[in-house]
C-alpha cells in the first residue's frame, strides 16, 4: 500500500476503535463476560470495511499488507480492551500452512469471522520449555489420537477451532518431535473445559481442558507430521509484535489521558502540568513510547527483508515494550493520583491488564536469555 492508503486504513481502524469500542470497554471490564453475539456482530463490521483479517497474506485470501503496514494498523488496536481487540481477526500466520484441501474447508469461516480459532501449546508443566510438552499424540488408522492437559489457552470456550501442538516422536529432537493439530472444540475428547480467573484482562477469557482419546482425522495435521516445532515459530515471531503493538497502545492512551489531566488539574494556584514532579513522569513516557515504537519499527523492517535478525529484534521489541507498558501506565496513574486509583477511569485497567504481557509469548526471562545469546554470538 502507498503511505496515503495505510494512512486512510489507519484512521479508520483509529475512528473505530474510538467510536465503537472504547465505549464497551467499562461494562466489559464490570461483568468480566462480553456476549459473543455482540463480539460476531463486531467482525462483521470490521469484515464489511475489509478489515478483518488484515494481517493474512493474499495467499490466504488477506490484504498482503507489509508487516510494517500492519504495526500501524495493531499500533491502533493495541487502544482498546484486549476482548475487543480479537474483533479484528489477527489470526495465525500457521494458517499459510494448511493443505488444499483445509483451505477449502476450513479457511472461509475464518476470513469472514463466522468461526474463530486459537492454538494451544501452554501446559501445566510446560511454557516456554518445548520439551517439555506432555499431550501425546499416538498414530492410529486414519489419524491420531491425542491425550493431556492445556492451560492457559486463550477463548478455547467461545472458538470453534484450535490449533493443539502436542508430542508426537517424543525420541527425536525438538524439530522432529512435535506436530499441530486443527481439531474442532466440539471434539468429543476434550473435556474439563475450565475457566481461570485474572487479575486483568477480563472479558478475554482463558481456558485449561484435558484431550481423553481426542481423535484427530490424518486430513486435520497442520503442516507436515513431525513439523510442528517449525509450524509455531511460522508466527511467533509476528505475534510477538502483535504484544509489543498492543502495548503501545495503552501506553499512548495512558499518555494522552495523563497530558490532558496535568493540563486541566490545578493545586497550589496553577495547573500541575507546570510542576516538574508532573513533568519529569510525563517526558520519561514520551521517550519511552518512542522507543518502542522504534523498536517495533525496525522488528517489523526486519521482518519484510527476510533478515536473521527478524527473531531477535521481534524479542527486543517484545520484551521492551511489555516492560515499558508496565511504567508508563504507572506513572499515568500517579500523575491523577488518586482518582487515578478509582475504577471510575481505565487507568486502573491499563495498570492491570500491561502485568500479563511480560508473561505470554516467551516471559522477559525468556526474551533476554535470547537476546543475549545472539549479542554473545550464539544461536
């Protein structure tokens, strides 16, 4: 797209969000539920202004939008509530791995909004640690059968898909011993669905369930057999831009509410907004706002040359910006002080919500192992 065209697409994702998002944010936040309903009526909105979906390839039937046309686009998404922002349908890059024939089955609902999916590769004894991914998937005729626990997963209750990565050659090494799976939530195997309860992020539910002889037909794989070490990292990479987007989202939001309260509040005769114990706050958040947008800049730079670098700076990105949300929705809060503390305002939610992303996608500890194995010269 031409900078004008990805500058029209930006306003309206921006005028969006403003107008019809923002304002479910309180209710939402309130009831910790959103109707589904009303989340499908949303995508189809977003579907009719040719929105949804805006980060697929036209491969798979997306806009082909350079991934530094879409951190402008997520930059504006990452400015609502993390239920709201699904509404837009950041699916799987994975999805460029599915068969012809999966394609043709399962992909129109997806790109028109009428299903959803999410993956499941958190367990209770494995995060990070790919090793140690205990649900087994056992070759059986015409397919596979697949039993362990998932926690942690994101709408496993609201979606009608879900991408399993599970053990499937437990002696080979890490790039030969996984495979993922599509399996349909209604898959009489899974059962035990639960829901966990967070200190943030209400209304985004997530979910744990247990595979009892989940069988999965041979035509459902995701990828090749054994490949699915190499099928998760196809998007995580761009999902962690997807979190470092999302945080600077709120982070600008809590920034603008915090400027526009130093400007108005007055104590002691003047506005706050003249007190370098209000101002020095404010011009760490600006910085640190730039800095992270230049740093999801050159991830996303990375990312559309084809370069090594792409991994490395998708974690610099990703752990520099959850981090730094974490600060500026600090400070934002304390610049209103204690109606800053009120559920009143969304700044209580901000300070809530930015504790997770230091979490999904590879923990900082995770970001920083690898960032300095690549800065020592390692892999």
């Amino acid at each position: 797209m031409s900078a004008e065209e990805i500058a029209a697409v930006r306003e309206t994702v921006r005028r969006f969000v403003r107008t019809r998002l923002n304002p479910l944010e309180a209710a939402i936040d309130e009831a910790d539920e959103v109707d589904e309903t009303l989340l499908a009526g949303l995508r189809q909105e977003i579907a009719a202004l040719g929105l949804y979906g805006f980060n697929l390839p036209e491969s798979l039937g997306g806009p082909g939008l350079s991934v530094q046309d879409r951190v402008q686009v997520l930059e504006e998404i990452g400015r609502t509530s993390m239920p709201l922002t699904e509404c837009f349908g950041h699916l799987p890059i994975s999805l460029t791995l599915m068969s012809a024939d999966q394609r043709a089955r399962i992909l129109p609902g997806l790109l028109d909004g009428s299903e959803t999916i999410t993956y499941a590769l958190t367990e209770p004894d494995a995060g990070s640690d790919l090793n140690a991914l205990k649900v087994k998937g056992e070759k059986v005729a015409g397919g596979w059968r697949l039993n362990g626990t998932k926690q942690f997963i994101s709408n496993v209750e609201t979606s009608e898909w879900i991408i399993v990565l599970a053990t499937t050659d437990a002696g080979a090494n890490l790039k030969g011993r996984l495979t993922t799976f599509l399996m349909r939530r209604s898959n009489p195997g899974l059962k035990n669905l639960v829901r966990y309860r967070k200190m943030g992020w209400r209304g985004y539910h997530l979910n744990g369930f247990v595979l009892e002889d989940a069988f999965i037909a041979d035509e459902d794989v995701l990828g090749a057999p054994g490949g699915g070490f190499l099928t998760m990292m196809a998007g995580i990479n761009h999902d962690r831009i997807f979190v470092s987007c999302r945080c600077l989202g709120i982070a600008l939001r809590a920034q603008e509410m915090a400027l526009d309260y130093a400007r108005q509040r007055k104590a002691f005769g003047a506005p706050i907004s003249e007190y370098q114990g209000i101002q020095f706050p404010l011009a760490d958040n600006d910085v640190e706002i730039a800095a992270a947008r230049g740093l999801i800049r050159a991830a996303a730079e990375a990312a559309d040359a084809g370069s090594d670098e792409f991994r490395i700076a998708a974690s610099r990105s990703k752990l520099y910006c959850s981090e730094m949300v974490n600060r500026v929705a600090d400070r934002a809060l304390q610049v209103f002080g204690g109606i800053g503390y009120m559920r009143d305002l969304p700044l209580e939610r901000f300070y809530r919500d930015a504790r997770a992303f230091k979490i999904g996608e590879g923990t900082s500890e995770m970001q920083r192992i690898q960032i300095a194995r690549a800065a020592l010269g390692g892999r």
